[in-house]
C-alpha cells in the first residue's frame, strides 16, 4: 500500500493519548528551510483524515507546531464542540 510522505507522522500524532498530544507531542528533526513545507503536508494529513473528525465529533481538533532549531515538534489539542474554545477536561467525559 502506498503511504503518503507525512502521513506517518500525522498517524502517531493522532494515536497518542490525548495528554501526551497536548503535552509532549510528535518531534522530528529536519532542515529548518522544509519546516514550512513539512506543517503545510502533516495539517492537510489532518484535513483529509475524515475518519478522525467524525470519530472526535462533535468536539474538534486544531494541530500546532512550533519550531527549536531544526526540531518541529507537532502537538494536537482538542476542543468541546458545544461551541465554546475551551480544551475538554475530565468533567467533560
């Protein structure tokens, strides 16, 4: 099967706990010159994955990176969907 280049990392990221995601995240190391390249492919991983956004419904997910050095490190926090911007908590499940 034909795998896409980021799409690993979108899949490690999505299948960690969801404090781990929020916390420590997924990091790679790579050339500062591709990290904006390397956002743009793992965000639209998250976009096409259809199955995520319907499995975390009606809450929803927004990927951040940031960047140290050549490190890019991918952290996903996910959000109520009651229409409000706050992050789930314990209460909320």
């Amino acid at each position: 099967m034909f795998t896409r280049q980021y799409e690993e990392i979108w899949h490690k990221l999505k299948n960690l706990p969801r404090d781990e995601a929020e916390k420590k995240g997924v990091s790679i190391v790579a050339n500062k010159a591709h990290h904006r390249r390397i956002a743009k492919a793992v965000r639209k991983e998250k976009w096409m994955d259809l199955v995520f956004k319907l499995e975390i419904e009606p809450a929803h997910a927004i990927l951040y990176h940031t960047r140290s050095g050549s490190i890019l490190t991918f952290i996903l926090v996910r959000y109520s969907g009651i229409g409000t911007h706050r992050q789930i908590t314990v209460d909320d499940l």
